[in-house]
C-alpha cells in the first residue's frame, strides 16, 4: 500500500512537473489577450484575463439575482425586481458569479464552442463559493445540468452547461444527474430578437427522463449564461412538475439587459 501511495504521488508530481515545462518550452497566448502564458494551469486565459471577470454585486434580487439599482426595504424584508415581485419564475432563487460583459463572453464562447474541461472546472469552483455552507436556502440534494437538445449536443459532441456541473457536483458533494432533464424541442435556427420570443422557444421544451426521481428534491441547476431567465424557468417548472421541492439556478455569467440595472 505505502508503494502503491509513493506511485500516485511520484505520477501527480510527474505531471505537474509536464504542465510546468510545457508552459515554459511550448508557451502559448491567453485565448482572450494573446499575451502568453507563463504559468503552469491548464486553464488557456491568462490570470489578468480572469481577474477582469467583475462579479455580480451582492445587491441583487432574492430570486432571480438580477442587480438592483437601488436597495428597497429594509430589515428581512425580501428585495425583489419587478419581475419577481410579478412571480415570474417557478425557481426559487438564481446566483451568477459574473457580469456577461467583456472577457467573459470571449471564456463563455471557448466553453460553449471548445471542449476545455479545466476552464469548466474553473468556472465550477467559482460557483461553489456561491452555495456555501453558510447560504442555508441555496442547500441542494443534486445536481442537474440544463440540457442541450440531442441533435445539437451530437453536433457540438458535448453540453457546456455539463462541464461546469460535474466538476461542481463533485466539490460540493453531491450526485451529479446529466441525464434527469431533456431537452425535448430544439431551440430554433433563427436568431431571437425579442423576449417574446425567447420565452416561447422554450415554454414546455424541457421534461424530466422517464423513471428518475426527484420528489422533494432541492435540485441544483446549472448552465452557462442567464439572459431572460426563460429557460431555467422551463427547466424549474419541469422539475416541479415532477415534485421538485426547490430548484436553485446557479450561472456563471448575468446578461444585464437594463444598464441602469448594473451596480458599479
């Protein structure tokens, strides 16, 4: 056994001494700003690059995050945007680590359109500082990436939205289910233009996979970017069709569609 232990932490040695030298000997630029990099991550951005991502201000809607311009209430009253307070949404609360602005949508292309599992894996660690011990209502029995519908997942050969969950389920702890929720309509060829749209291209595309389980469940869902909040929505009333007790969306960037709406 204590062979066997020397042999994995000659290995993990090995491989990290490969990552070094490679950075070194076959140094590449930032896949954001072309400068090179020097380090030894496997993550292709650069650590200026990643400090440029500016994290959604704590001030935000309780439910679905958005960033509030002003602070309304006081106490424990809940702080809600209008759209919340309309009862939108059929989740429960949503947290994004990042504003979509800049850098940021460059490193959500390369995670959408490139297979770079380490920047998934980045990203997912970012998330898990959201969902802390200490944030009791964001407390979740399993983790559910949104899907991609089958024809666009075999095109692409994976789902973005499971590349951060995989690596997230594993730091929190929990069971990670890829497969609970499919996609059962496409999303359409053409862009959509308006939010009208956007909501209709997904009401009722989203069901959960025939014989999984998750009454009374507290579900994790997970994906890439939140525009409209539209399709965590289909995905939440999925899973509340199926007896999901909570659904907490979990995002790596917020699109702002109000810019008097981004606190600075």
């Amino acid at each position: 056994m204590r062979a066997q232990a020397r042999l994995r932490h000659l290995g993990g040695w090995l491989a990290s001494s490969a990552d070094a030298l490679a950075s070194v000997f076959l140094a590449s630029g930032c896949r954001i700003c072309d400068q090179p990099l020097t380090g030894a991550s496997r993550v292709p951005i650069c650590a200026d690059c990643l400090a440029s991502f500016e994290p959604v201000s704590r001030k935000i809607c309780d439910v679905c995050g958005v960033p509030l311009p002003t602070f309304e209430g006081s106490g424990n009253e809940r702080r809600l945007c209008p759209l919340c307070r309309d009862k939108t949404y059929a989740f429960d609360h949503v947290r994004s680590f990042a504003l979509y602005d800049r850098a940021l949508v460059k490193a959500i292309l390369l995670l959408k359109f490139e297979r770079i599992d380490p920047l998934g894996a980045w990203f997912a660690e970012r998330l898990t500082e959201l969902v802390g011990p200490e944030e009791e209502r964001l407390r979740t029995d399993v983790v559910v990436p949104v899907p991609l519908h089958a024809v666009r997942e075999k095109e692409r050969g994976y789902n973005q939205a499971a590349l951060l969950a995989a690596p997230l389920a594993k730091k929190l702890k929990l069971p990670n289910q890829p497969t609970l929720l499919v996609r059962t309509r496409p999303r359409p060829d053409k862009r959509l233009l308006t939010l009208d749209q956007r909501w209709a291209s997904v009401r009722g595309a989203f069901a959960t996979r025939p014989g999984t389980q998750v009454d009374n469940c507290r579900v994790l869902l997970v994906d890439d970017v939140l525009t409209t909040g539209a399709t965590l929505d289909a995905c939440a009333r999925a899973l509340r069709d199926a007896g999901a007790k909570a659904i907490i969306g979990l995002t790596v960037a917020r699109a702002i569609r109000d810019p008097d709406a981004r606190l600075r």
